[in-house]
C-alpha cells in the first residue's frame, strides 16, 4: 500500500509558477512510476506528466511540454511538477499516482492516487 499526499496547489495569475509536490509513504517509493493528472470541473481525469521509478523516463502531454517539469527524489520519497508559464487552461484539481515502474500516460497504469491539490489560473 502507498499513502500519497499532494501539496503546493493555488491561486495564482497566468504567467505565474507554481511546483506540486507528492509525499509518498508506505511501500518503497523506488518501485514506483509516478504520475500527474489533472480533472477540470465537468471533465475527465486527464494525464499531465509521468516520471519512472529511477527518474530515466519523463512523459507530457503536449499542452504543457516546455512549461510543466516532473522530477523524483527518491531519498526524499517525493515526486514534483514544477509548472511555469501557467494558463488559465491549466486550472483543475491535479492528483498524484503511484503504479507501474516504467511510468506511462494511461491511469490504468497507476494502482494509488492521493486526493488531489486544487490549482487555479487566473486570467
């Protein structure tokens, strides 16, 4: 069992940065891939980034590559998404997952999920 915690979410106005961050406890954090998604009201959960279990491999989807950084400390059990640059389109509740050791973009690849930090951009 992994127990995930997001942190670092807000208000905040386009062009602003902000860093998520991901506190993982339970079972080792190095067996893990680690993911962001993100769930915009009305809309389903969609994947932001995904990083594998040594920090080789990241993933983006498109609308957010050159502005949005996902990294691991694994010493630290902890998973980031820096983002920068942010836009009003970027606003959702974005939620942390645990799964599969080689990352991916599909959440059926992701066995534990935190409950999510609300990130809001401001026009």
């Amino acid at each position: 069992q992994v127990h995930l915690v997001e942190s670092g979410g807000g208000l905040v106005q386009a062009g602003d940065s902000l860093r998520l961050s991901c506190a993982a406890s339970g079972r080792s954090f190095s067996d893990f891939g680690m993911g962001w998604f993100r769930q915009a009201p009305g809309e389903g959960r969609l994947f932001v980034a995904a990083i594998n279990w040594n920090g080789g491999n990241t993933y983006y989807r498109d609308s957010v590559k050159g502005r949005f950084t996902i990294s691991r400390d694994n010493a630290q059990n902890t998973v980031y998404l820096q983002m920068n640059n942010l836009k009003p389109e970027d606003t959702a509740v974005y939620y942390c997952a645990a799964g599969d050791p080689a990352g991916g973009t599909s959440p059926t690849r992701f066995n534990y999920w935190g409950q999510g930090t609300q990130v809001t951009v401001s026009s």
